[in-house]
C-alpha cells in the first residue's frame, strides 16, 4: 500500500501546478469584434470627442462603470468606481474687458473681438501707461539681434509684431520659424523686461490674406503668464504709428531687410489704457477604478485614459478644424476598449489569480497627465502593494506587426514575461528600457513602481478629426490583447514581484525638463502644478539636476536670473541657455528655498 501521506502532497502539487497552468493565461481570446464595438461607442458623436468637462466625458465614464458592474468587479475609487478631482478646461472672457487709446485730447474705445482679443493666458486687472514699439518682441543672442537692446519698456506698455524677422530662418539654416515666432515666448521675454502689458500686430500680410483677430483660447498657454497680453488689428495700431511719423509697414520693412532691430518709443501724447476680465475654467472629472481580487492584497494595475480633445482647441493638429469633434478612435479610445476587453477576460477568474488587478481608466491625460497623477497622489489602494503598471495608449493602429513597448528596464522580471508572452504573438517588437514618456505610466515611475507601456505608433491622424474608428485594426490589436493579458497574468501569479529598477538613461520624457527642448536638465514635471513654479514630480537619475542634488517635490521659482511661474517660463528659460552652462537654480523644499548650480549637458 502506498504512502498516503506521500500520495496526498503529490496530489496537492499536481493540483497547484494544474491550476497554475490552467491560469496562465486568460479564460478566453480577445473578441475583435467586441473590441472594435466599444471604440465605436467611445468615439461616437454623443461622446462629444471626450474632452474634459463635456457631458461626452461623463457618458464614456458611465458607459465603463456600467461594463464594470456587469462583470461583477468590485468598486476601487473614492465615489463607488468614481475618483474626482478638479482639472482646468481653459478660460472665458467676462463682461468686463475695455480697451481705449487716447491720442492727446481724443479718446477712442476699442471694440472686443472686432478691434482686439486677449489672449487666455494674459492676466487680468488694470493697466494703462505710454507705448514702447519692440519690433518682434525677440532677443536672440544666436542671431545676435535683441528688440529690447537700446528701450526701456519697465512698466509700459510694449507693442510687437508677430512672427519673427525674416533673416532668422536664412541664419537658423531651418526650413521653419524659429522658437523667438511663438506667441508665449514673446510674452514671457517682455514679462521678463518689466513690461505690464503686450500688444501683438499681425504686421505685414501676404496676397489675400486678412488682418484676422486670434480667436480666444486657440493658443496654448499658462493659467496666467504674468503680464496683461492682447491682439490688436493692423488698422488700429497704424494710427500709433503715424503719432511718431512712421508706417507699421515701413518699420517692418526696416527690420526684415537688414535683420537689424528697430525699436522706438511712441510719443508721451499717445496712451493706452486697459480693463482685461478672463475667468479660469475648471471641471470635476473622474478617474474609473475596479477591482478584481486575487488572493493577496497585492495587485497589477492594468490602465488606459479615456478622455480627448473634445473640440480641439490648441491641441489639435487640423488648426482649421478646429470646433468639430475629434474622435479619438486610437487616442485613446483603443487602450480604453483594451482595458475593458481585458476585464471581461479576466473577470471569471475572481479570487483563482495570487494577486488582485485594478483597472483604472484615467481623465486628464492630454491636460498633462493629471488623473494618474491625481491617483499615485491620493492612491485608492496602497502603493506599497502595487507590483507594476501596465499602461495602453494607442494600440489600435498596429501596421506590419510592429509593436512599441516601453518600460522594459524598470522591473527586474518585466523583460522575461514579455519573452515568454511574446512567444505566442506574431509582432516585432521595438523595446525601450526607461519609462518616462508623454504618457499615464509615468506617474508611476516617478513612485518607483515597475511599468510596461504598450503603443502602435503615430500617425498622420493623430490630434485630428480623422483619428476615426474604421481606421482602426481589431484584429491585432485583440492579438497584442491576448499577449497583454498574458503578461498580467504571469505578473499576478509570478511567486516573485518584479523589483523596481532605475534606468539611468533613456529617450527623454516628453515635457520633461523643459518639454524635451534645449540642454538637459533632466527633471520630470508635475503637471498639476500650474503656476507658481514648476514641481517636480520626479529627477531622472544621474541627469544635471540629480547631480546638483535636486529631488522629487521640490519646486523650480528660479532659473538663473529667470524668475520661473510656469512649465512655459522653464522651457523658455531652458532653451535660452546652451550645453555646458552653469546655471544657479533655486528651489522650494518642504517651503524652504534651496539654492543649487546645475551644469546642462547635451541631449542623448
């Protein structure tokens, strides 16, 4: 007779490994069909392109809520699946915007949107003085051209031509316009010699064209860039001009032919005076959470945003389709339906996985990543308990089997369990170790938990109305589903965590240090932060800052000798320095300032 205690722990082994197999990988395919069905619903016309504060938002969270409670899984947010927080939507005018000129005795009222606009990044209040004429609003020093050389604008009122001198492209040896053409680099360089307030002119046009007023919202900005900030027509202004015996024309003329500034202060008889109003808008949004417990508290994450662009805005890339919805069929309501489809897949396995998964679908993502970065800051689980994150964004255009993984180096295991999923699939996979990118994912390497970051690439539709759903491929992205859920499921029953690991270098983190322009920095901005420095929510390792001894939660306020208010005053203030420098940065540490000398490399 055998030994029964012997044939009893076979039996418990045989089972375990039975189960563990059995479980290795989810119940059932992807359904491309199914797949391809909650993308219809996600980039439907109902669904308003799912910007942040439209009803199309609230009915895609309700649509992934509703799918969760069918599939039983259990509520992770604040509010039931909910997680609230509060997002900034852009700005509107108020009532109370005026603008006057008075020309000695006479005085004359200027109407809104048919002589001027504000910008929505100009600051409100009160502002009235003489005019100072600062030819493009440019200082160049790699052109050796500066409009502020020779005039002092400190508290009056600076009046610029958009675009930039024509000689800068010819020096620059670039086909396009150069950074000194950008309408929030001209207001930061004025802010930054003392003017309290900017005219913009259109100045000369081409055959045909109209002396068009900007439209309120259309430019990206700050909350506040810290000066009074306006457009005006040509019409209007050219009257300032005849004031000082000159044409705009004429100066413009001046300026481009020899590339050589022409800056002048208008007579004391002409005065400007301003009342700009604009309100900051904001909007409640959600992050969607749920729940699928294991038999451990710890937990995968599988995540997605769902939010879009809405109407465009500044963010679109079709300027002149601007107001009609975009879609986002592959941005990103193909992560999204991934993360739903993953959910019905794994949902049968309730309580059999070690560990649990949390499905989370974010808002706030193309405003800077705001509802990941809500999450990690006020998390609804434990962090500690997190093993990795595994994030979809665009993965519904997959061309030529190739797939784009990044993240790969941050945990200790993630490269074997993507080899092992891989083996399966048909894909070429292009891997990327580090896992700062312009995406969710990043929140959670700056808490240092593993990542994987799934993409199919870009394309010429991104940001754009044509970003539709029959251009979307379902039947491999329901095949990277199948490896993805794999790898959720080697993760969530691995006897071992993947260890965070710290990649010292990588491709840079788009937006990070300065938006990826200039020398290297090497800091990860908090994109909750909006004014009043930039934080950083991370410090890439072995970067120039890290070697300054920068950290995580401290606070940019200065730059050299660049007071910094924003993400856009860093960027500014970056790409005016160069490789080698040496620049005295002070920063906010637990609301102490800590003084440190950063010196920029070259960008790898």
């Amino acid at each position: 007779m055998p030994n029964l205690r012997s044939l009893h722990r076979f039996l418990l082994v045989l089972a375990a490994a039975v189960f563990l197999t059995a479980a290795s990988t989810p119940v059932q395919q992807a359904d491309p069909g199914r797949y391809l069905n909650d993308i219809k619903s996600l980039a439907a016309p109902e669904m308003e392109g799912r910007g942040a504060g439209t009803k199309g938002l609230t009915r895609a969270e309700h649509l992934i809520e509703k799918r969760y409670k069918e599939l039983g899984l259990q509520p992770a947010g604040v509010n039931n699946y909910a997680q609230p927080f509060t997002v900034i939507t852009g700005a509107r005018l108020k009532s109370d915007n005026h603008f006057s000129v008075q020309v000695t005795d006479s005085k004359k009222e200027l109407k809104i949107d048919q002589d001027f606009v504000p910008f929505s990044f100009s600051s409100s209040g009160q502002v009235a003085g003489p005019l100072v004429f600062a030819g493009y609003g440019a200082s160049a020093d790699e052109f050796h051209y500066d409009d502020y050389a020779g005039v002092d604008v400190k508290d009056k009122i600076v009046v610029v031509l958009r675009y930039e001198p024509s000689g800068f492209v010819e020096k620059s040896g670039n086909h396009g316009l150069t950074r000194h053409s950008q309408l929030i680099t001209k207001a930061i360089n004025a802010r930054n010699h003392g003017a309290k307030a900017v005219v913009v002119l259109n100045g000369k046009l081409g055959d045909g064209e109209e002396d068009m007023l900007t439209r309120f919202g259309s430019v990206s900005g700050p909350e506040n860039i810290g000066t009074v900030f306006v457009q005006v027509k040509n019409a209007v202004a050219e009257s300032w001009f005849q004031s000082a015996g000159k044409s705009l024309k004429d100066v413009q003329d001046q300026i481009n032919s020899g590339t050589k500034p022409a800056s002048f202060d208008f007579p004391d008889t002409l005065h400007l005076s301003l009342h700009i109003d604009i309100e900051t808008t904001r909007a409640t949004v959600n992050n969607v959470l749920a729940w699928l417990p294991g038999q451990t508290d710890e937990y995968v994450i599988v995540g997605a945003h769902y939010d879009h662009l809405g109407r465009g805005n500044f963010d679109s890339l079709a300027p002149s389709q601007i107001g009609q919805i975009h879609p986002g069929a592959d941005d990103n309501a193909s992560g999204t339906a991934g993360v739903l489809e993953l959910a019905r897949l794994l949902a049968p396995q309730r309580g059999q996985l070690k560990r649990s998964i949390l499905f989370m679908d974010f808002a706030g993502e193309e405003l800077g990543l705001l509802g990941s970065a809500a999450w990690v800051k006020d998390p609804t689980r434990p962090l500690a308990k997190a093993v990795a994150m595994l994030n979809m964004d665009m993965i519904g255009r997959i061309k030529d089997d190739k797939v784009y993984i990044g993240g790969v180096g941050t945990g200790s295991t993630l490269k074997s369990v993507l080899e092992q999923a891989q083996k399966e699939t048909p894909f070429k996979i292009e891997y990327s170790a580090g896992g700062y990118s312009s995406s969710d994912h990043t929140s959670f390497v700056s808490k240092k938990i593993p990542v994987l970051f799934f993409f199919s690439g870009l394309h010429s539709d991104y940001h754009k109305p044509s970003d539709t759903w029959d251009k979307i491929n379902a039947p491999s992205a329901a095949r990277l589903l199948d490896m993805v859920g794999n790898v959720v499921v080697q993760l969530a029953n691995a006897s071992d965590a993947p260890t965070f690991q710290v990649v010292a270098e990588d491709k840079p983190a788009a937006g990070g240090g300065g938006g990826g322009y200039g020398p290297y920095f090497g800091s990860i901005p908090d994109f909750g932060q909006t004014e009043n420095g930039v934080k950083f929510s991370d410090v890439k390792p072995n970067s120039p800052a890290a070697k300054a001894g920068l950290k995580a939660g401290d606070i940019l306020v200065q730059f050299g000798d660049k007071p910094i208010m924003n993400l856009y005053d860093f960027t500014d203030a970056l790409r005016r320095s160069k490789v080698g420098d040496v620049v005295e940065v002070k920063v906010l540490r637990d609301g102490q300032p800590v003084t440190a000398s950063v010196k920029l490399e070259q960008r790898k």
